[in-house]
C-alpha cells in the first residue's frame, strides 16, 4: 500500500491536487473525471479574472517597511531637495506646576563612535527567493564557524543584511554550504526522498556599506536633514538590539514573548493572551541636554493566539464564539451546523446546497501551521498549512467530510482502488475517527486530513477581531493599574538583561535599566462655565449635573417631539414604562434649561413587518399628525438590543429620508429610569437641538470670550475610519467645524474616502469643507483668519500628504470663493504608541488610582530634538493606565504663542458635550471620528444587501461583507460609491435641511 498521505496517487505528476486520478493533469480537481475539470468547490461558476489589488499597489520603501519595526520622526519619508520641513520647538511650556514624572523610556548611555559594516547574504540557488532558505544556510555550522574565524560580532536580519564591526578580507566570503546534515537521521523513506534533491548551495556574504555612526549625532543636533545614512544607523540600532532576544524568544512585529513563562493564559476558553513586552528604539530630546539622543521604549503588551490543540477543537471554538444562541453546543451540535445548507435560488426558483453560515466562519483557519498526530515519525514532525476547509457541492447534504471524500489508492500488488479517508486510516493506520463527519483539511500540496487528527503548531497569533466574550476576557486583563504594569515592565528589562547582552557589549552600546523620571508640567485646569455659573473641576476633573443648567439650551423650543418604543409590550418597553421616561425626561430636560413647550407623544410601534424603515416611516407619520401637521423637532427611539443593522437602518432614515435628529435608547436603561441616566441623554439631546452644555474658561478670571485667540478663528478635526481587516467597506472620512466663537458646537461633514485612503480625497474635501465653510462664514459676517487643523489616524509618513493635499485643497477653496488666506496651524493627535506616564507613589500629580492627574504635560526626555511635539494627558483614567495624547505641530503659519496653544488644547478637552469629565483627545478630533463611523449607514446601499436573514422579528443577521461589497472587488478601478446626502427635499423643508447639517446630529 501507499505511504504517502491521501490526496494523490503514486505516479501522478507533482502538482496535481487531492483526490485526482492516478496520470491525470497537474492541475485537475478533487474527484474531476477530467483533467483540467473547472472546479467546483465553491458551488458558484467560476469568475472572470479580476486585477489583483495587492500587485497594484506601490512597493514599500525602506523607510516604509523600517517604519513598521521603530518610530521613526516624520523627515524619515521625505526626499528630495526643497521638501518641507516641520515646525521647529519654539520654545518649551512656561505655564504649570513643575513636576516630576515616571516614563517607560530607558536611555541608551553611551554608543561607540564607530564604522559598522553591513554585508549583503545571497544564497544560490534560490529561484524562489525564500527568506527562510537564506536563513537555514546561515545558521549552519559552516558559516558560524567561518565567521567565528574571521572575529567580530555579527548581526543578522533574518533576511538579507547582516552586520559586523569587524570587516571582512577582500570584503566578500563566498561559502559552499551542504545541508545533508539530516542524512544521518534519514531513516524515514519520506524523508530519504526529500533528501535525494540537490542540497549544495553558495553562501555569498560581501560587503556593500560602511555605517557611520557620527552621522545620527550630526543629525539630532540638526546639522544634516535625515538621510538613507542616518536611517542605515537606525536600522542597525534595531537590529542589535533585537539580535539577542529574538534567539530566545518569540518575536511578532516590535513584541517579543517568552513560551516558557507563566504569563499565557486562557481567553474565554478558546484562545490563549500571551503577555510580552514591546521593545523599540527611538529618538530623544535628551540630546540637547547632553544625552545620546537615543532611548529605547519599553512596554508591557498582550496578544491572542490560537491554542495548542486539534483542529478539530479549534472549528468547535469558532462556531461556539460566532454567535451568542451557538453558545454551548457540543461536538455534535456544531458539526450538524458546519453541514451545507439549502438556498432559494431567487433567478431559477430552485434550491441549491451552499456553504453554512458557521461554515463561513471556518474561513479563518486557512494559513494555520499543523502536524498530523495518527502516525509516529522520526525527527522532526512535517508542518502542513491549511490551504482550505473542503467544501464541494457533488457531496450533497452530507458535506466533504471523511466518509465521503474518496481518492484512488494505489495497492502494494499494483491495482488501484477507490476509497475513503475514513477507510484508508483504519485500513492502513489503524485509526478509528471518532468524528468522521466533519469537513476535510486540505494543505497546498493536495493532502487531505481529518480534523481531529491535526494538531496545531503551538505560537501561532490569531489575527482576527475577537468576539465580545473574548474582547471583554481580553480588557480585564490588559486594563492593569500603573504600578502593576510598572512592575511589569521592569520585570521584562530584568529578564532582557541589557548588561549581559554579548551584541550590545560588542558593539559598545550601553542602556541604562533604570526608568526615566522626566521634568514636566501639571497645566493649570479651567472653570467649567454652565448657565448657573461657573463650576470648579478641581484637579482630578470630575462633575455632575445636579443643579446644573446648560450653558446654552435648545435655539428653538420643543413643541412636536415623541417617544417611540419598537417591539411589543413583551419585547421592549410596556406603554406605562414609557410615558414614565418621558415624563421624567422632560422634567429632568427643562431642569438643565431646556425649552419645552408641549408634551411628547407615546406609542409602541410593534415588529410587524421586520422593517424598521417602515417603521421609522409610521413613527413620523404618527408623531407629525398627533401635532397636527407641524414636522417633528426629534424623535426618541427605544430599542430592545443593540443590534447594528437596526440602529443604521434607523439612522439612515432619519437622517437621509427626513433629515432629523433622532435618539436611541436601551429598552433596560428606560424601565430604570435611572436620573444620571436621563442627564447624560439630556446632554446629548441638547447638543442635536442646536444647545451647548458647557464651555471651558480660565479659572475665576471673570473672562467670558475666548481667551485663546484674538481674530476669527475656526477650528477643524478630521479623520478617517475604516472597515474591519479583509472588508471591502469604502472608508468614510469626517470634518468637524466649530460653529460658534467658543469652539463649544461643531457641525460635521462625511463623505466615502476610497478603499483604506488615509489622507483625503480631493473631492471628499471639496464636498465637506464648502458648505459648512460657506455657513461659518454668513453667522459670523466674516471668513475666518486663522485655522486650527487637527488631524487625527495618519502615521508619519503622511505628514506630508496632509499639507499637499488636503490643506492645499482647503487653500484653492479660499482662493475660488475669493476670501482672504487663512493662516493654517496644522497638528497631528495620536494615541497610537507605547509611552506611558507613572507618577511616584503618593505623588501630588497622582490620582488614587496612580494615574497622573489631567494636565500633566511632557515635552522632554521622550520628545524629538528639534520637532515641536509633545505628550498630553488630559482625561480622567477609568480603568488601566492612562494612554497620552501625541500632539505634532507640522505646521504654524500664524506663529501661535506656546503657552496659549497648550492651554487651549487642555482646556477644550473639558468641552466635550456629552461628559461630565475632560477627554483624552481634542473634542473636534472626537466628533470627527464619531461622525465618521455614524456615517456608515449613510452609504449609497440597498439596505435588503446587508441582510442575510431574520431571527425572530425585528433581530436581523447581516450579510458578509464580501457578498455586500462583492461589486467592489476590484479597487483599482472601481468608483468608490457616494454617501447619501442628508438633504431629502420631500420630508424636509430648506430650513430644517440647514439646521440639521449645522447641529451636532452625530453625537
């Protein structure tokens, strides 16, 4: 009988797949009568041939791809003579208490001034260029030996580049390496076979560089702008400082982990969290000050990885945690719902076998590494990949599980003999499946394996969103307090052991393991201004809204408004339940100044038709004749759960079809009928009606107007969000404008942004930026003199996109509506690093939790040396370690005043009109990004296209988004679909159409 795994008979030709006939076609399918058979695993006619995205795009630089491994300063990606360079420090905060202040940055002390050499590794033959061949022959005792000869340490990148700080005779060794080595355990006839091809290959190590480390410290103290030399010193950093941890431990992107320590854990019992520790160089404005200018950050992290166990058990985790009914299922259970399922086909009226929604599910276990478990072997076990889970529509209700997959096996006496899989392990192996009916693996080279024999190989990250359960286990265990993750951290230097590190010694690098405690600043905090006066937040920025009245209520008072509760009396709210809200709602409204002239109107609009666009349609129709005729000011919606397609749908109507502002509400918060409750729904409401709900000022100096600036002034955020991994959703962008003198009331505009497109579209910015600019400009009689541009979610190597394109954009608009030119002060936010901020125990700048107090401010130590940035936390922690706010000035043409610019930014974080504590982000930024993700339901898209099916009414299941984006496949050249505008003329008049795309709809 045949040794070789099932899939492909003895004699057919390399290539061809799982389960063709012995001499068939390389290339022929599973089960196929003929060679060359099209294929018919997917159950769908094959597709025309479409341009791959991926072979469209731009290759990466090296910048680009370093970029990914170290923070590197925003010059890093410009080239060319005449390119902008960002806004120098102009001088360093002068207001606030000094302090002092714990950050998870190590100084590197002393680096030698030194040539390092760098060589190219080439491997020949290597027609694949495999990097892991490259490095197989390097780990050879062949070339350890030889280099070991030759003296000097020696780096290695994994890939191509290695370092020494010795250099070479001649400059170049050429090696022929022989890797015959597992001859001697050849004892397997597989593995004979595999050793019988050529196993000779030529090392060629040569020299192409000389590293100059002089030239990082000609650029810190901004002698020389960055170049490819400067970036060559930062690479070799990296590498010399991952060369000795990668030996020992895992190392995924910037995080190493160690798989023998005890901090692995179980995720809602179907993932592991493995906890690790982030390690990455960076620049320091301690050069200015007589340091190296280089630091390295140091941060605890975790991350999910699939669990060591069988496949088996794995597709089990995935239908249990895909859907909260699957909970609990048993092997039984959720194989009945990996079966195929049965589909109306709607063009021929038939039914057809299609792949299950838990099948569906499955589709993350493709790429996942394992070795088979039914026989011993020895040496090293074999890795497969999983290339797919079988699915195949010819078997039929059952599915491609064991016992109906065949394969022709061929017999020791020659004949050759259809069978099972199931029968072939019991036959050959001895093996009885236990689960024979679940779906088959297949791997690239054409085997086909039953799951429960496939054990995964063990340090595989799971790269997928998690699931609530998994998102909540997830947060619990990451959201530790500063001093916990303090002592983490210094456990992972500890064990790192930078004085003992042989690269480092070699090369005369030397890194302080002590923490850095930096000078910074505890910032002043604001009056918080309401209508009854002015409120004090103290330091530890917290209020409340008893006794309090808006700073400026609803513009117009309310007099045709309603309360509206979706789903029976058993399923939502009963009709006592909401007239009791409602009730309290309104007494709660007018006692924080809203104006209310009429009651609203109740009713209960029951889950007939599993509509909700219908159902919004009555709820307006309903509500405007109750009010006999006048159009509604808001409707209040009251929702049983929190399904997604319900609340866009919902939201799409009310927004796009009658251009009204609207409010969902929980159906259990509005039994409760808690009064925080109310008063946290009463902030937002205010705000939608065109009212403000408070406004930052200095504390008691009696001053009413903007303290800040001294002309007209606007203030912008921007930002981009995007859809999930893999989801072929357009992006939508987002502007925010500040509509009134105080900067307390923003409008917003959104617009589709392309596909995953970070910097602006033309266009988009065009559509956004006019209109709301065009009504700033008539309430205030003027266009503003200076903007305020603050940038949210690009990277460094934007930078220079967002003052060439979206800002030279903003700046033809001026010129074509012949206003005056705005001075622009461009800054970039971020919350994307790992600096964290430890206040020493009992400190005065400490909470009572050890997060610093809002307003600690930091501009050395960890800052660039000649870029004007800066770290800001300006929120109240509610659980973990406070995350600070990156701030960059890439550009300032008005010159803006250091002291007023911190002020402002701290102060409006106080702003936010739904909180009753400051925000860790600038409020314009917040909105932004919360309009953008509230404009998704906007989107030019049947609604019926994002459903799959219906649960019990009123509970829908959305579609894939492969199948709703489907169209949009090709992204190259397709049109990225508009949104729908927010300007319906047959339900709105042009009044409540301007108001509405002027209020804060979004929040």
């Amino acid at each position: 009988m045949s040794d070789r795994p099932p899939g492909s008979s003895r004699g057919a030709p390399s290539g061809s797949q799982a389960g063709s006939k012995s001499g068939s076609k390389a290339g022929s399918q599973a089960g196929s009568s003929k060679s060359g058979a099209p294929s018919k695993s997917s159950g769908k006619a094959p597709e025309a041939q479409k341009v791959d995205p991926a072979l469209m795009r731009k290759p990466l630089t090296d910048t680009q791809i370093l970029g990914k491994r170290f923070d590197l300063p925003p010059d890093a990606y410009i080239s060319g003579k005449g390119d902008t360079h960002w806004e120098a420090r102009p001088a360093y905060c002068a207001v606030g208490k000094p302090i002092k202040i714990g950050l998870n940055i190590f100084p590197v002390i002393s680096y030698g001034d030194r040539d390092i050499y760098q060589y190219d590794v080439i491997v020949t033959p290597n027609l694949k260029n495999s990097h892991s061949l490259v490095k197989k022959v390097w780990n050879t005792s062949t070339v350890k030996d030889h280099l070991h000869n030759q003296g000097g340490k020696w780096l290695y990148d994994g890939s191509k580049l290695a370092w020494s700080s010795e250099k070479l005779q001649r400059g170049e060794a050429r090696l022929n390496v022989d890797l015959d080595i597992l001859k001697k355990k050849a004892d397997h006839e597989q593995i004979k076979k595999r050793l019988e091809k050529n196993s000779v290959y030529q090392l060629i190590i040569r020299q192409t560089k000389v590293i100059r480390l002089s030239y990082l410290k000609n650029y810190l103290a901004g002698k020389i702008p960055w170049d490819t030399h400067v970036l060559e010193c930062m690479n070799f950093f990296d590498h010399c400082l991952r060369q000795t941890p990668s030996e020992r431990w895992l190392l995924i992107k910037r995080n190493f982990f160690d798989p023998h320590n005890g901090c692995w854990t179980m995720l809602s019992n179907d993932l592991i969290a493995g906890q690790g520790i982030y390690l990455a160089p960076r620049l320091s404005e301690a050069f200015n000050r007589g340091g190296t200018g280089l630091a390295i950050n140091v941060d605890r992290c975790q991350t999910a990885f699939w669990p060591h166990t069988t496949l088996l058990n794995i597709a089990c985790y995935i239908v249990n945690g895909a859907k909260p009914e699957w909970q609990g299922l048993d092997n039984n259970g959720c194989e009945a719902k990996l079966r195929p399922a049965v589909k109306r086909n709607v063009n021929t009226n038939r039914d057809e076998i299609t792949q299950s929604e838990a099948f569906m599910f499955l589709r993350r276990m493709t790429k996942l590494r394992f070795t088979v478990s039914h026989r011993g072997k020895l040496g090293e076990p074999r890795e497969y990949t999983v290339k797919r889970i079988m699915f195949d529509v010819k078997y039929e209700y059952g599915g491609a599980n064991a016992k109906n997959v065949t394969f022709m096996k061929k017999f020791e006496d020659g004949h050759v003999e259809e069978t099972t899989i199931e029968k072939h392990y019991k036959d050959r192996w001895g093996t009885i499946l236990r689960w024979p009916r679940f779906p088959i693996v297949e791997t690239p080279q054409g085997h086909m394996f039953p799951m429960e024999i496939c054990d995964i190989v063990p340090n595989q990250r799971y790269n997928f969103k998690l699931n609530p359960r998994q998102t909540s286990d997830m947060i619990k265990r990451a959201a530790t307090r500063p001093p916990k993750r303090r002592d983490d951290i210094m456990e992972g230097v500890k064990a790192i052991d930078w004085q003992n590190d042989e690269s480092l010694k070699a090369f005369g690098i030397k890194i302080d393991p002590r923490m850095t405690f930096t000078d910074a600043k505890l910032l002043d905090y604001p009056g918080v201004l309401f209508g009854t006066g002015e409120l004090d937040p103290k330091y530890d920025g917290r209020w409340d809204l008893r006794g309090r009245k808006f700073l400026e209520p609803n513009t117009k008072e309310l007099t045709s408004w309603s309360f509206i509760g979706l789903g029976t009396n058993n399923e939502c709210v009963r009709m006592n339940e909401l007239e009791n809200f409602a009730s309290k709602f309104t007494s709660a409204y007018k006692g924080h100044g809203g104006i209310v002239k009429r009651a609203p109107f109740c009713k209960i609009i029951p889950y007939t038709t599993s509509n909700v666009g219908k159902m919004v349609e009555a709820a307006y129709a309903e509500t405007r004749n109750f009010f006999k005729g006048t159009h509604p000011q808001i409707i209040f919606f009251v929702l049983e759960t929190k399904n997604q397609l319900n609340y866009e749908r919902l939201k799409k109507s009310m927004d796009c079809r009658f251009v009204l502002v609207s409010q969902c509400m929980n159906a259990a918060h509005v039994r409760k009928a808690n009064g925080q409750y109310i008063s946290n729904v009463a902030m937002k409401v205010n705000s939608k009606l065109g009212g403000a709900t408070c406004r930052a000022v200095p504390y008691k100096s009696n001053i009413t107007r903007p303290p800040y600036w001294n002309c007209p002034t606007m203030v912008i955020g921007v930002d981009v969000s995007h859809a999930a991994a893999g989801s072929r959703q357009p992006s939508m962008a987002a502007l925010t404008m500040s509509m009134d003198k105080s900067g307390t009331r923003f409008a917003a505009g959104c617009q589709s942004n392309g596909w995953r497109k970070e910097t602006l579209l033309r266009n988009a910015m065009g559509d956004m930026f006019t209109p709301l600019a065009t009504q700033w400009k008539n309430s205030h009689g003027v266009s503003p003199a200076h903007i305020y541009y603050l940038r949210d979610g690009v990277s460094e190597g934007q930078f220079q996109d967002i003052i060439d394109t979206e800002i030279d954009e903003i700046k033809k608009i001026f010129k074509k509506k012949e206003w005056p030119m705005a001075k622009f002060t461009v800054i970039i936010a971020t919350k994307r690093h790992h600096v964290r901020f430890f206040p020493k125990p009992g400190d005065r700048c400490a909470d009572r939790n050890s997060n610093p107090l809002p307003g600690v401010l930091v501009e050395r130590d960890v800052t660039h040396p000649q870029h004007w940035d800066w770290y800001l936390c300006s929120h109240v922690a509610i659980q973990g370690t406070a995350r600070p706010v990156h701030y960059q000035v890439i550009l300032d043409e008005a010159k803006v005043n250091v002291n007023k610019l911190m002020m402002m930014i701290y102060h409006q974080c106080y702003q936010y009109c739904r909180s009753t504590t400051p925000v860790s982000l600038h409020p314009a930024v917040y909105y932004a990004h919360l309009a953008s993700n509230r404009a998704r339901c906007h989107e030019f898209q049947p609604f019926e296209k994002k459903l799959m099916a219906y649960g019990k009414p009123g509970f829908p299941y959305a579609q894939d988004h492969s199948e709703i984006y489907k169209d949009a496949s090709d992204e190259i050249h397709a049109l990225c679909p508009d949104k729908m505008p927010m300007t319906c003329t047959e339900t709105a008049d042009l009044e409540m159409i301007r108001f509405h795309n002027t209020t804060m709809w979004y929040v």
